[in-house]
C-alpha cells in the first residue's frame, strides 16, 4: 500500500536533510562513537542547511514550519544510515526541548535563545531524571529556593541526553516542598553559571556517540528571568509536551526498525547457504512477511498520529500506544534480523549489531513500556490503582 503521509515539499526538504547526512554524518559516525561524542561541528551544519530548529519562528533565524511531516523526514534519513546518536541528539533538541520554549519562553526569552537553538550555536538539554527519580516525577528531589532577584538550585540529575554538550538546560526542580506535584517548576540553566558542573558521560551500552550525562547543581545562583514558566506550574508543563515527546520516540524506533529490515533484506539476498541465497527458504521469507506487516500496520497508525499532532489533537494516551507499539516493535524487528544475519550480525562492524544495542533503550526513556500500559490502561478501564 503506498504511504500517502508525504507530499512533494517534505520530499524536496528530504533531499537537502540527505545530502547533509551523507556529507556530514556518514564519514564521521565511527569517530563519534570512539570519542563518544557528538562534534558541534555537526550541529552547526544541520542549523546552516536549516535542518535544527524547524518550528522556530523565522523573525528568530528558524523555519517557521509547524508541519511535523518534515520532522518525521529528518529521523526517516538519519535512521537510513543508522545514525542512532545523532537522531536523539537532534529530536531532544527539536522535538522535547523546542516546544517548552516555545510554549512558555517571554519574548525576551526567545530573542536571547531561540536564534542560537536554530543556528545549531546553543545546544538544550532537559535535566528531569534524578538517580532516585525516574519516571515518578513526584520524587524529585532537586530544590529551587527563592532569594530576592535569584533563585538557589542544588540537586544532581542522571541520564541527560546531549548533557556534556548542552549550552542550555530545562531543569525540573521543586519550589515549595509541601505542595506535591504544583511545587515543581523550570528553570533555564545556561552554560558556564557557577555551580553547574558536569559529571560522568556515562558509559552504555548502545548509542555510543550521545553524550548522556550527570549534571550538578551546588548553589547555582539562576536569574528570576529564567524561570519558564509558571512557577508551581512545572509539572502540568511536562505534562503538555509528553504527546509530541513519545511520538518523537516512536518515529526513532519505527523508522530504525525499517532500515535495519532493508540491510537485512540485501544481505539475506547476497548471503548463500546450501547453494541458494538464504532470501530463498521459507523461514526467511516468513520472517520478512511478519516484519513487514507488523511495520506498515504501526506506520499506519504512527502517521495518522503525526496527522493528528499538526492539527493539535494527539492525546497522551494516543502518543502512548504508539511509543508502546513502535518501540516493542523494534525490539522484535532488529533481533530477528540479528538473527537471519548469523554470526555476522553479532560482528560490530556489522550496522544491525549497533542497531542492536542501540534500539534496546527505547522501551525505557522517555516513560517505559509499562509507563505506557499503565496509561493506555487506566484510560480504556477508567479504573486507577
């Protein structure tokens, strides 16, 4: 069935996203990987080619498009090339860290940030989970305490996507101990404010070149003017952005999930066992014919979830299911094809044996697979534990 979600603009945009990719991902991603790291360089060659900041207003140097289409078109052409670490590194950026700007930033915010975020110049970062508090928000334990002009930040987060890189960082902390979830509010951290240190870049064991990190906050003395936001307002602030957070997890599973069925289809047609290309046995050609209709039956639903999110109607329950269903989906897709690849695929020089390791996060960032069925769950039972 052909995919009707494009049309001719998102394809002329997708050959600019991948002619940047090839020039600029492709040679570079094994010296990523060693240096676990990122370069900037890339980031400000995607900002040049427009490619970063899409939904930035264009008096502030971005795109001015709300058409998520051409999101989606971006992770499709870095997931072709098995870019894992660059697509989380630009989707926090584009599709988690953007929108709180955007939503909630003064004017004078965004006259001071969003030009930078949109060139590719400041790099964001969200600091929400803490070494005691994952997906419970209610444990956050980082403090903010008002003193005249300034607020004091102390706390330590864990598992910071881009955090070594990061120029600029939302960071959740909690404002009035006693009031639960209305004591939480953002606070814009900026690079270089003393007392805001970076800990380890954590060692993992897929996503190699995504400078994920510990952050530290001593007395981090924040300007009342980066409070973003209400104040008190900070978790039903994260509650907004979740939907188009968790469809932006879903496109980094689905379309990964895809490619690696494409390397794996070309392998199994050149591969030969028993004088016949290993495409040729029934067991492979079943595996492909789950593979595929399991995949353009979640695309399907993944993309009437991309149509709903432009017109401003995904729900958190809607973006759940395609988070659980997309990022299970990859879980399934990679280790069969791991498997049809024999040996090989347990090779590291292998695309499928990163794409491996890389996809098995994905049922755990960003609220895990028993996040979502708690959700989905709750909503179709109207019964909370």
């Amino acid at each position: 069935m052909r995919r009707r979600l494009y049309e001719q603009d998102h394809e002329d945009f997708r050959a600019t996203v991948r002619e940047y990719v090839e020039r600029e991902v492709v040679p570079r991603q094994e010296r990523w990987d060693a240096d676990r790291m990122v370069e900037r360089g890339a980031w400000l060659a995607a900002g040049r080619q427009g490619i970063l900041g899409l939904t930035v207003p264009e008096e502030y140097g971005g795109g001015g498009v709300t058409d998520v289409r051409y999101r989606s078109v971006v992770i499709e052409e870095l997931a072709r090339v098995g870019a894992a670490s660059v697509n989380l590194g630009f989707g926090l950026q584009d599709d988690i860290f953007l929108p709180y700007l955007l939503s909630l930033a003064t004017l004078e915010q965004k006259a001071r940030w969003l030009p930078g975020v949109a060139g590719g110049e400041l790099i964001g970062a969200i600091a929400m989970t803490e070494p005691g508090a994952g997906s419970d928000l209610q444990g956050i334990r980082t403090s903010a305490v008002c003193r005249g002009e300034e607020w004091i930040l102390n706390g330590t987060k864990t598992f910071i996507t881009n955090g070594i890189a990061a120029d600029l960082v939302i960071v959740v902390a909690r404002t009035d101990l006693e009031a639960g979830s209305r004591g939480l509010s953002l606070f814009m951290v900026e690079r270089g404010m003393p007392g805001f240190e970076r800990g380890r870049k954590l060692d993992k064991m897929g996503l190699m070149a995504q400078d994920t990190a510990e952050l530290i906050f001593e007395d981090v003395r924040v300007p009342a003017d980066n409070l973003l936001g209400k104040e008190g307002g900070g978790f039903a602030h994260l509650m907004e952005n979740l939907p188009s957070e968790r469809l932006s997890i879903a496109l980094q599973a689905l379309y990964p999930a895809r490619a690696v069925l494409d390397w794996t289809l070309e392998y199994t047609r050149e591969r030969t066992a028993f004088g016949r290309p290993l495409a040729a046995f029934q067991n492979t050609q079943f595996r492909f014919a789950d593979m595929v209709t399991e995949l353009d039956v979640v695309q399907a639903y993944v993309d009437d979830c991309l149509r709903a999110l432009n017109a401003g109607e995904l729900t958190a329950v809607d973006a759940a299911k395609a988070k659980l269903a997309a990022t299970e989906l990859q879980q399934r897709v990679v280790d069969r094809c791991l498997q049809l690849f024999g040996g090989y695929g347990y090779m590291s020089e292998y695309p499928v044996s990163r794409a491996f390791l890389d996809a098995r996060v994905q049922t755990i960032y960003g609220g895990t697979s028993e996040i979502m069925r708690t959700i989905i769950g709750r909503d179709i039972t109207g019964v909370r534990s």
